[in-house]
C-alpha cells in the first residue's frame, strides 16, 4: 500500500472510526444481544445510544465533505463512474443513517416498544452490510489516489479544512493543524 497523503490519514483514520463503530453496532443488534432492546432509563444504554447518535453525525459529516471535495476531484480527473458509484452508494448509506438516528433518538425519549427496536435492528443490519463494502470501496478507489489527484498544498489545505470542521478528530488524531 502506498504512503496516503495527509487528507488520506485523515480519511483513513475516520474510515477505522466507522469500521469500529459499525462493527460494535452490529454486535449490539444482531445474535443474543439483539434480543435485548435498549432500556432509556437505563444509564449505560442511554450513554450507548449517545455514542451511537454522535457516531451517526460523523458518518454524516463524513460523506458529506467527500461529496463536496472528494468525488468532484474524481471526477476532474476523468473517472465520473467512480464517482457516480461512491455517489450512489451514499445515497443509499444516508437514509439508512439519518433513519437509525431518528430511531436512536425516538427510543431514547419513548422507548424500544411499537416496533421501533425491530426497525432499527433491520435499519443497523443493512447499514452495516452497506458500509463494509463502502469503506473497502473508498479504501481502494479514492485514499490510494489521492496523491495523483491532489499537489501537496491543497492536499494540506483540504486536511485542514476537514479537521477544523471536525474538532474532535483533530484533538484526538493530532494530526493538526499545526502541521
Ligand atoms: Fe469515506
Ligand atoms: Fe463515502
């Protein structure tokens, strides 16, 4: 694999994020565990679905900046399927997220009953089997790219640009602003 630019760590590092969370998401929806809906008064399921709701806006945040600044340098570049793929690949992943987190937040003020914890058992499951085949997608079609489609200044000042909207990476990656 070759070196990734600085917005390549950057993607890189919040596509583990993802990985991660999608994975424990999965864990929590699927096999025993899914058996047991989240409980709202329940102080470690409450912080869980935080996590979770706070998770799904960085998906969001996420696809959003590659919308805007990645997939149009694919394109630029003369590979609009690509482009067009990855594009409709977030378009199905976006409903899929915005709908999980209007469920993770109507469970956490009305509860998992009236159908709510199955759909959002359903909603998890696709979204994860979803995101896997995008990440590795992205992973392959987009981050190792990067160095042909971006000279060195707007490689950083795109880095930047995406972390300062993203302060919580920024503190915890440290791959700031400094650099
Ligand atoms: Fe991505
Ligand atoms: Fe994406």
């Amino acid at each position: 694999m070759a070196e990734l630019t600085r917005l390549g760590q950057v993607l890189h590092e919040e596509h583990f994020r993802i990985l991660v969370s999608i994975c424990e998401l999965q864990n929590r929806v699927s096999g025993k565990a899914g058996g047991k809906a989240f409980e709202p008064g329940n102080d470690d399921d409450t912080e869980e679905i935080n996590g979770l709701i706070s998770f799904l806006d960085d998906v969001i945040a996420h696809d959003a900046f590659e919308e805007d600044e990645v997939f149009p340098l694919i394109r630029a570049d003369g590979n609009g399927l690509v482009a067009d793929q990855l594009a409709e690949e977030h378009m199905a992943i976006e409903p899929a997220t915005h709908r999980l987190r209007a469920l993770a937040v109507e469970i956490l003020r009305h509860g998992p009953g009236e159908g709510r914890w199955t759909e959002f058992r359903q909603v998890a499951e696709s979204l994860f089997a979803q995101m896997l085949r995008h990440l590795e997608m992205e992973e392959e079609l987009i981050l190792q790219r990067l160095h042909h489609l971006l000279d060195t200044a707007t490689d950083h000042r795109l880095a930047l640009q995406h972390l300062s909207a993203r302060p919580r990476y920024a503190v915890e990656t440290g791959t700031a602003a400094h650099n």
